[in-house]
C-alpha cells in the first residue's frame, strides 16, 4: 500500500478525531491537521501537528489529549489563553509556547482577544495506535 496514502488516512482520521468533539459544543475554533508521521527511532510513537484556528472570543472545550501523548504548544498569532490542571490561567501571545504531561485536563483553552483571530500550533508525540487524540471532559 502506498505510504502517502497511509499518512493522508491517518492524518484524516485525526483531523475527525480532533475537530468532531469541538464541533458538537458549538465553538468557532478550527482544527487542521499539518503532519503527521512515525518516529523511526522511537517504536511505536508518531509525531503529529495541527493547527488550531480561534476567531476572535473563541474557545474549546475543556478536554485531555490521549493518555499517552506530550503535547507542545506554541502561539502562531495573537493570544492565547490557557490553564492546565489546576495550574494557573495564563496568555501566551504570539512566539510563546507550552507543554501538557500525558494525560492532563485542558481546562481553558481560548482566543484571549474579542476582536482578533490567534492561531496556535499543536504538537503531539503519542503512540501510534491512538487515533483519538482529545477527547472532551463532562
């Protein structure tokens, strides 16, 4: 089977995983899958980046990425706010980054500014059988 087709399916795949949990909670935040491939050296992990979109005054739902998964994080474009755990709220802008252990709750995730858009990059290193990287929390 042709390895870009694998990589297009998975990279799919994850794209429904991610963006099919935020849609159903109503907000404006979109989710576009970047890269997605196996770590040679590491068995069994794969590297995936998305980037996240927020018009302004838009948020995601509070979530936690699959058990396995570091998360890096790093602002594209205006102002992130953010709060992991029960750790503190904080804005990142634009240039700034952050990190998420596996299996932590994304409490606050949003566009700090209510007039402009911000973008952020989403890096995960998961095992390679997690298809569903986030997963809402009730």
């Amino acid at each position: 089977m042709n390895i870009r087709l694998i990589v297009a399916a998975a990279c799919a795949g994850i794209a429904v995983s991610i963006a099919v949990p935020a849609a159903g909670h109503g907000t404006t935040e979109t989710v576009t899958p970047n890269f997605q491939h196996a770590i040679p050296n590491i068995p069994g992990k794969s590297l995936t980046a998305v980037v996240v979109d927020y018009a302004p005054g838009a948020a995601s739902p509070v979530h936690r990425h699959a058990a396995s998964a570091f998360v890096y994080a790093y602002v594209l474009s205006g102002d992130i706010e953010s709060q992991v755990n029960d750790g503190p709220k904080r804005v990142y802008h634009a240039g700034e980054s952050f990190f998420e252990e596996p299996g932590a709750v994304h409490s606050v995730s949003r566009n700090a500014s209510q007039t402009k858009p911000a973008r952020l990059l989403a890096v995960f290193v998961a095992d390679s059988d997690d298809k569903v990287l986030t997963t809402p929390v009730k």
